[in-house]
C-alpha cells in the first residue's frame, strides 16, 4: 500500500488547529497551493525538528470541488463528494464551503501556531479563511460535556483496515476520506441537566466511561446511533476530535477520518435524522453544528507529487479563472488570529 501521510493514524495531540481554506481563482493560485502543499511534509520536518516530544504533524486533504484543479491528471477518489445537508425537524447539518483542509497536531500550541504561520505567509494571497478552529485536549481527554471522547476508536494496527483505502480504488490507496464538523454546545443547559440525563444522552457514565447495559442505555444514547453494524460486523472510523473555544461559545471540532465515507455519513444520518419510531441522537439536544465538509487526504506520494502536476493543468485554471473569487471567510464560521495577524 503506498504510504499514508505522517501522522494520520496518530493520536489526536494536546493542540490542534483545523485550517479550512478555499482556492483563489486562476492558474497562479492553484500552482501556489499544489506547490506549497507538497512541501508540508518538509515544513513539518523544519519546524518541528526544533523538539522532536512535540509530535507536530499536518495532514492535507482536499475538497471535492477542488480535486481536479489541485490533483490535475488524477481520478477523483471514488467516494468524494460534498458534504451532504442533513435536515429534520431543529436538527440540521450544514454543508459549507472548503477545497483544503489543514490538520495541524502538536503537544505544544505554540508548534501548531508556528507551522501555521509559515504556511499560511507561503500561502498568501492564493487562499482564503473559511473557518479556523483552534482546539485543544480538555481534563483526561474528556469533551466538555465532561464526557471521555473517542473511547470507540480502534487502536493501534486495528486503525488501518478502517482509515486507509486499499485495493477497492487502488489509484488512491494509502489516503482516507476526511469529514469535519465544528458544532456549538449549550454548556448551559447541558449542565442544568442531572448526571443520569447526560449519561443516558451519551449512553456512558460520566465519571468512568462504562458503557451502559441494555436495560439502562436509551436508543437515542449518543453511543447507540453512532454504531454501525454491516454484515454483523461493526464498522468504525477514526475520529480526532478536540474541544474548542472563545468566551461566548464552545464545544467540540469533530473530525473523522475513514476508508470508507458512507461509514461517516451512515452515522451522521443515524444522529440527525430520526428514525420511524421517531429516534434520533439525544446529544443533538444541547449541540448544533454550524459547518459540514468533506475532504480526502492523499498518500504521501500523491501530496508530494503535486508540485510536478502535468502542464495541462494550466488549461483546466484558465478555464476556473472566470470563476467567481472565493469568499474571504464569514467571522460566524470563527475566523481566527492568523488572518489578522498577516497570514491568509
């Protein structure tokens, strides 16, 4: 299998940013973006050679609507596409807008904070912000909900058969789908209710992460309608969530990697849209989400590989030239410290 980009079966880190850029129009914004984007993997190597116990990584994954001018010559991976909306009743998942994705991890914000200063400089006026998030590990991994995260992630070499395509679409073996939600909690109400009501909402005790039984676990616990059973086999994904933020709002950056997108976006269906007996994700309660995009990230040798992307890409830019400019970010989407401060 050709080899996945570095970091992307690792843990989530204590830091994290999640950069989501859109592309300027016009073959020069494209050829900066390819060429900057093959050189990350050296820039992670530059800056984080300076404490090798930050573990900084970056994983790069591109949208749908921006795989043929990015990865010019290349198939679209099979199951690419824009993040689908979802709606039922108060519950909506948005799709918004988003043609790269930055992951950026580290054990130390300020290794995030630098990585992406020296990106975004190089980046300069062939992108734009559509959503910064910056997000960090809360307590002993737990959300904010005071809930432990991610306990249903496989671990160690059992994250491979679920995060990595392989053979089904061998032109993109060695990368993995990508779908990222930023959701907003009502901490309020959330902490207004009692323990059993969250735990019951999650389908976990609060304090020890134990799931609950049969008896006790409610079909709208957070844990039964993100479970997906194919074949009497369950099927996971792996999800790097962190909790994110400001002094008026916070709650959780969901990420999630997978071999397979329809996984993701079973379980998203499962939590947003209620079933015929009127049962959906209890969570959704107290958490909305305000963005919804999906992405693919390459193997490494497809992102390092862009910088030497054929010359007929140059025709397919003309032709994206004429296209409206993407938008400059909206500050609902929670623009972020790095455009102000002369980045993007």
């Amino acid at each position: 299998m050709a080899q996945p980009q570095s970091g992307i079966l690792a843990g989530p880190g204590r830091s994290a940013l999640f950069l989501t850029l859109a592309v300027g129009p016009g073959a020069d914004a494209a050829t900066r973006v390819r060429e900057v984007c093959a050189a990350i993997p050296a820039l992670v190597r530059s800056v984080g050679h300076r404490d090798d116990t930050a573990g900084l990584s970056c994983i790069v994954a591109i949208g749908a609507d921006a795989w043929e001018r990015l990865v010019p010559g290349g198939a679209r991976p099979a199951q690419l596409h824009p993040f689908p909306e979802l709606a039922d009743g108060p519950r909506k998942a948005p799709s918004t807008p988003g043609d790269l994705l930055l992951h950026i991890r580290a054990e130390r914000t300020d290794f995030c904070h630098e990585l992406a200063r020296v990106i975004t400089v190089k980046l300069a006026g062939a992108t734009s912000v559509v959503d910064e998030t910056s997000g960090f590990a809360y307590m002993d991994n737990r959300d904010l909900t005071g809930f432990v995260d991610g306990t249903e992630n496989p671990v160690a070499d059992d994250r491979v058969p679920f995060v990595l395509v392989a053979d089904e679409d061998a032109e993109h073996a060695g990368g993995s789908y990508v779908t990222v939600q930023r959701y907003v909690t009502d901490l309020v109400r959330w902490n207004a209710s009692t323990t059993e009501d969250q735990e019951g909402a999650i389908g976990r005790t609060k304090a020890d992460d134990i799931e609950l039984d049969d008896t006790t676990c409610p079909p709208s616990a957070h844990k039964l309608r993100t479970t997906i059973t194919r074949g009497g086999a369950e099927q996971k994904i792996l999800r790097q969530n962190r909790a994110w933020g400001t002094t008026s709002q916070s709650g959780t950056y969901f990420i999630a990697y997978a071999r397979d997108l329809s996984v993701t976006e079973e379980m998203l269906v499962r939590m947003f849209v209620a079933d015929a007996d009127g049962v959906y994700d209890k969570l959704l309660d107290f958490s909305v989400a305000v963005t919804g995009t999906n992405f693919f990230a390459p193997s490494l040798d497809v992102l390092e590989g862009l910088a030497d992307a054929p010359a007929a890409a140059a025709v397919a830019d003309a032709v994206d030239g004429v296209a409206a400019a993407p938008p400059v970010g909206d500050e609902t989407l929670g623009i972020g410290t790095l455009r102000g401060s002369g980045g993007l």
